[in-house]
C-alpha cells in the first residue's frame, strides 16, 4: 500500500485529492496537514469525507512526512512549495508531486512571472502532462511538477497540431468554474456578482500562459503567437477552452483546397491513441460529462475557406486540472497503471 500525505489538504485540491484517494485500492492517506485546521477532524472541513476519513489535520513536518509516507502531494500556494521540497528530498526517500506552479517553469521564468525569487533552482524537473511528457521521465523522478489547470486543458488541444509543426497562432479562450480560485470567498465569487454572469480577467496576462508557451514550444519552438484570455463562469467545476489555431499556409490533406476536419480528427485520434484520458469526441464538449471525472474531451472543427482549426477542450479543473492528473502521476512514479483508481465516469 503506498503511503501518502498531503500538505495544504484543507483547499480544494485537498480535498478532491483525499476523495479519488479514498477509492484508490493501493494508496492510503496516511498524512494530511493544515495551519488553519489542525486538531481538527478533516470530515469536519471537508464533510463529504464523513466516513471515508479518520484522520485530523496536523501541521506540517517534513521530517514526519519524509520519514512515514511514500509519497507526499503538495497543494500549497505558489511560493510555498520550494519551502518543503529540499528537506522532503533530504530527509528521507519520498516521492513528491507538486500541484503549485513552483517547479512548473525554468527559474529564470518564474521568476519573471511570478514576481519573486526562487529558493530552490533546480534543473530538469519533470513537468507532468502525462500525454506530452515521457512515462519513463515521470516513473524515475521523485518530483514531479503538476500542471495548471488552464495549461492541461489548452495543451491537450493544441499538442498534435504543434508536434506536427503546422501552428503559425493560437489563441485560447477558456471559461472556467469558480473553484478554480481557491475556497477563500472574494467579490468575484460571491453569488450576486456571479450568477447569470461571465467575468473576464487577466485579459493579456495571465500567469499561465507561461507554460502554455514552454508546451507548444516544446514540440514547435518556432511559434511565438501563443495567446490566452480566461473568464470565470457561474459554475463550480470545469474548463471549456476554444482554441483558435491559425495554420501553415502548406497544410493540406493531399487534396485541392484546406485540410479537413476528418483529416484532422484522425490525426487527433492518431496522437493520443496510447491517452486512455483523452476522448476525441464527435459531439460538442460538455462540462458536465468531464465533471468529476481525469478525462479531456476534444472536438475538432476546420474552417472550410480559411486555415483556421478550432479545437475545444473539456476538463475538470480540480481532477484532470489538479487533483487527478497529480494522482495519475503518482500512479506512473510507482509503476502502476495510470489509470488506478481513475477510471471512472463523469458525474453528469
């Protein structure tokens, strides 16, 4: 049984963590830790638990977690995660996934995007996009940086055009649900403000982009118009993103005119033919049949008189944007199939 703690598991992703955990037949939490909550009975916080749980909370020691748990997920705000990882790494032989963005981004990166300095610059870290990164990198490191949300939902849609060198611009439009901002209320959350409404922000800059850029550069560096515009939705769980993605002037499917949709569906359903958690799907993408559960669905449209492809993805953000894909992660570090304990249905 692999042991596993959980440092900040009173949040959102805490909690989704210990609910996939509870189900998972070769893991148990063993660890789950919190400032604001410790002494506390986790049931009590997060009551969905109720039965499920016996732990309480505790406040954090890395000797204690280094010591006792096999693996250890971090869901702390950025910033915080490089304050536990060097003695995690020292004190004992613990695997980590780090669901902050701390690790997600070269230094130099991070720096700039995050406005603060890194504490602890290490190289070669191992970003976890399953679909996208080597099984074989992910099983033989002991951190594992989890990505963010928007990043899963828009490079999952954009990846098999960029390893195919055919993107010239992409923009992402994304609509979001609002767990993804923490379970700290604020004026954006609060009912009146958000029902029956949309809310953009971070128009131009939004820190994501950052690793959406180091993705689709990953397979095509030469693409420089990578852009993003997220918007808060009156929904609690989920990410919708359009990606309009402007195409190489030379792709075509071998025929008079522009590559069509049923070429490139084949060549979406080529790429992730190995992706147990990506659905090419015939039908428009639903919040609703993703809700709960790792998958990405992705439609696949092309503008008939225009090299123009929309893509649109559909994930959870607190499963395949958090909680999930860090479980799927762990499960690959421990030689598991990775998709223990996750192959489940939505929960429409």
């Amino acid at each position: 049984m692999i042991r596993a703690g959980i440092i900040g598991a009173n949040g959102y992703t805490g909690g989704e963590l210990m609910r996939l955990l509870a189900a998972h037949p070769k893991t148990e939490v063993v660890y789950a830790t919190s400032r604001s909550e410790a002494g506390k009975k986790v049931s009590d916080v997060h009551e969905h638990l109720k039965g499920f749980c016996d732990l309480k909370f505790t406040e954090a020691s890395t000797e204690d977690l280094a010591k006792n748990c096999d693996v250890v997920f971090l869901a702390v705000p950025h910033g915080t995660a490089m304050d536990y990882v060097p003695d995690l790494l020292n004190l004992g032989k613990c695997k980590i996934v780090d669901l902050s963005a701390d690790y997600r981004l070269s230094v130099d990166v991070f720096e700039k995007v995050y406005n603060m300095k890194h504490k602890d610059p290490r190289c070669d870290i191992v970003y976890g996009i399953p679909e996208l990164h080597s099984h074989k990198k992910i099983k033989e490191s002991r951190l594992v940086s989890n990505p963010g949300c928007f990043p899963t939902g828009a490079s999952l849609a954009a990846a098999p055009l960029a390893a195919a060198g055919v993107i010239k611009t992409v923009i992402f439009d994304s609509k979001t649900g609002i767990s993804g901002a923490g379970n700290k209320p604020s004026a954006k959350s609060h009912f009146p403000n958000l029902t029956e409404n949309i809310i953009p922000y971070n128009l131009t800059a939004h820190r994501h982009i950052a690793e959406m850029k180091q993705e689709i550069q990953r397979f095509q560096p030469e693409v420089n118009e990578i852009y993003f515009t997220p918007h808060i939705i009156a929904a609690t769980r989920g990410i919708l993103t359009t990606a309009h993605i402007i195409l190489d002037d030379k792709v075509s499917d071998g025929r008079e005119g522009r590559i069509s949709t049923e070429k490139l569906v084949e060549k979406y359903n080529d790429f992730y033919a190995n992706s147990p958690f990506v659905r090419v799907i015939s039908e428009m993408p639903s919040l609703a049949n993703v809700r709960g559960s790792n998958f990405c669905d992705i439609y696949v449209d092309v503008q008939k008189d225009a090299n123009r492809a929309v893509i649109i993805s559909a994930i959870d953000n607190l499963v395949k944007g958090a909680s999930g894909q860090a479980i799927q992660n762990m499960n690959i570090m421990f030689g598991l199939d990775e998709t223990e304990g996750l192959f489940i249905p939505s929960m429409p």
